[in-house]
C-alpha cells in the first residue's frame, strides 16, 4: 500500500526541497528570494527551513546577469545559447565548485577544454584563423574574454570571421590584422604594427598552413609550402620575441601533423638540407613538401622552447587531427575528393581546435614545453623530430636564409 501523504506536506525529508507551486530566484546582488505561484507572493525565508540564503562568488564564466522587460532579473549563458530565471550559482555547491582533474581525448572540443575559463586578461594571435580549424581556435578563445587578433592573409576574410564571432557574442574583442607569411617584409610590418599598440602577448598560435598546392616560389625567392609553414612563423617570433617575453608566462603554439614522420631533412652529415625545403620545380612534390614543412615546426616548436623556456616563454607543437576537413587542401582535386570521402570518419573543427587550446591553456603545462601533443595528450614524435642537432640546424639555417633577405633583431 502507498505510503500515506498528511495534507499541506511534500514526501520529501530534504528541507532545501521547495514545496510544490514555489519557485527559488535571487535578485542583482545574489540575495535569494522565494516565489508562490498560487498565492502570487514572494519572501525572503525559505518556506520549509525559514532561512534566508545568498548566492556566493561570481557567475560561472559565459553567463551574465540580464534585466528584462518587466524588470526581472535573468541569466543568459553567451557560450550554450540559453537563458534562465535561475541563478546557475544556485546550482552548484562549495565542493561541485572545487577544481578537479580533467581528462580528454580526440572527441574533446575546444570549448570543453576551456569550460568556466577567464581568458580576459590574455591577447593572443592565431595566424590563419579566417577558417578552419584556425577560425574555431579564435572563437574558443574569443569566447571565453580573450583579445584574440586574427593575424591573415587576406583582411577582408578576416574581418568577416571576425564579425562571425561578434554576431555570436557582442562583447567578444577580435579583429583582424594582415599577415602574409609568403612575404617577409609582411610579417616585419604586421609585428611592427603589432608592437606599436603596445599590447602584451600571452598566447601565440602559428597556425597558418598550405597543403598540396603546385609548386611556387615566394617574393623572398623561397618554396612557398616551406616560407608558409615554417620560416614565415619563424620569422614572425623572432620579431615578436620581445613581447612574449615582457608578457610572461606566454605560450606559443605550433600546429604540426602526423605526416612530418613520412620524411626526413638531413643530409649525409647531418645538417638540414635547405635543397630537400626549397627544391626546384623539377623535384617538387606537394605532399613531401607539405610533410617537411610539419617536421620543420616540431623541430622549431623543440629548439624555440630550449631558448626561450628560461624567460617564461614555452612552446609546444601540436597535430590537431586525423585527415582533417579544411581548406587547406583546396590545391588538389583528388586531395579533396579524398578529405570529402573521410569526413565522416574525422574530427570536427571543434575538435580540431582543442588540442591546440589545451596547449595555450592547461595549467599542469605552465613551465612545461619542448614536446608534441595529440589529442590532447603528450607522444613521441619521430626520431628525426627529436634529433636537437637538427634542430639547431634547422634554426641557423632559418636565421641564415632571414638575414640574406632583411635584417634580424637580436638573436634568441
């Protein structure tokens, strides 16, 4: 037989539990308040406990506190799209509220990495972030408060990706900047615009890629698979080598691929070949070059950290995803019949971002730098990759192919 249930009293031995037709809200500064729907009042005391609470510490990071037409108050989450009459402080207790360790994997997307995160008081640049797996990298963090540049070859492209994100969250600070890592002289004149804002720099993502595009040479005379990939960003750093160190702790982020272990650089005796980099038409291959060129960032991503990790700066590479469907293969119709075919077996662009994201943000990562993620996890890369000796001679050719064509700061 059913338990008998005495008239004016809930079945519930909870007194936090409302009684049925209230409802629990708070006004602007936290204090909590009690409605009855049927009765059409409201009160300060808890209708069972007859205690008077107030909500604690600040808003979960993405929601803010809203007032609308008839004066109520409510809570619109700017990340997830929803808004409630519930404070969503009320929803957690001192301990839920405790950081706990978090696990990830290739399902992870950005935006789980950078759950509850205040990012207000970075700037970052992502280079290459008008679409793909760039793009979603500068909404994460647009997002979550961060001053996010969109540093891009093509402005007008940029400032439409950039009004994306203001369209989704009015208050998100991004904007576009021109930065065509084919150009030298362009990247000298994007960091010195940079630096002339006066603005720190915590976050740096190269991230700009070009995959399977016909053989071409750039106006410094370089391949441009390789000056895209590698020596432009290498430039770009060593220009803006001041900033991240001003701004430390700064992280720089650079986005590699699986494919560097499909190749190698070195000749006979062990230095960087800059033949097997910049090779004549007659010997160039678009995918091998595409693989160079992602060797080349780990072993920048290695020797970068090795110099700069004792100033506060760290630096990791990172391979965002398995056949990955962007823009990048755009140059070859097979390529892209390919990606098309793979789609549904891949990673979104979402979860692209988030190993890159981990890297510019995890907090057991601060100090910590000189290794290759994937999925949000640490792995080995290639022998080759791990080789300092070609890192050293991949740098010192860097330098030396920048200094035949501009003149250098200071080196690191």
């Amino acid at each position: 037989m059913a338990a008998l249930k005495y008239a004016g009293m809930d079945d519930t031995d909870s007194e936090d539990e409302l009684p049925p037709g209230w409802e629990e809200r708070s006004t602007k500064d936290g204090w909590v308040y009690y409605a009855n729907h049927e009765e059409m009042r409201t009160q300060w005391e808890h209708p069972k406990s007859g205690k008077k609470k107030r909500c604690a510490g600040d808003l979960p990071y993405g929601w803010e506190q809203e007032t609308d037409a008839k004066g109520q108050i409510y809570y619109a989450d700017h990340i997830n799209k929803r808004t409630t009459y519930f404070d969503p402080r009320q929803a957690f207790t001192v301990e839920d509220l405790q950081v706990k360790p978090k696990r990830y994997d290739g399902n992870t997307s950005a935006l789980d990495v950078l759950q509850n995160l205040d990012l207000s008081d970075k700037v970052v640049v992502i280079t290459g972030a008008n679409s793909g797996i760039g793009f979603e990298t500068a909404r994460s963090f647009a997002l979550h408060g961060a001053h996010v540049i969109l540093a891009c070859r093509n402005k007008s492209r940029a400032s439409k990706a950039a009004g994306l994100i203001m369209d989704e969250w009015n208050k998100a600070r991004v904007e576009a900047m021109t930065l065509d890592l084919t150009s030298l002289r362009s990247v000298r004149e994007f960091a010195e615009a940079f630096k002339a804002r006066k603005l720190p720099l915590h976050i740096l993502v190269c991230n700009a890629a070009v995959c399977t595009q016909p053989w071409s040479r750039t106006e410094d005379g370089l391949e441009s698979t390789f000056q895209i990939c590698h020596l432009g960003h290498f430039y770009l750093v060593q220009l803006l080598q001041d900033v991240l160190r001003y701004s430390a702790p700064a992280r720089v982020v650079v986005v590699s691929s699986e494919s560097h272990r499909f190749t190698d650089l070195v000749d006979s005796c062990g230095k960087v070949d800059l033949n097997l980099l910049s090779p004549p038409q007659k010997e160039y291959w678009s995918m091998l070059a595409y693989n160079r060129a992602k060797l080349c960032n780990i072993l920048f991503s290695n020797e970068l950290h090795r110099r700069m990790s004792p100033q506060g700066v760290i630096c990791n590479a990172v391979h965002p995803g398995n056949m990955m469907y962007t823009s990048i293969h755009r140059s070859w119709w097979l390529m892209t019949l390919l990606f098309t075919l793979a789609r549904p077996f891949t990673k979104s662009m979402q979860q692209g971002a988030a190993t890159t994201v981990y890297c510019a943000v995890a907090p057991e990562l601060e100090g910590l730098g000189g290794m290759y993620f994937n999925n949000c996890f640490r792995c080995l890369p290639s022998p080759q990759a791990q080789d300092p000796t070609a890192a050293l001679s991949l740098w010192e050719l860097s330098e030396r192919l920048i200094q035949e064509r501009s003149t250098l700061p200071q080196a690191l």
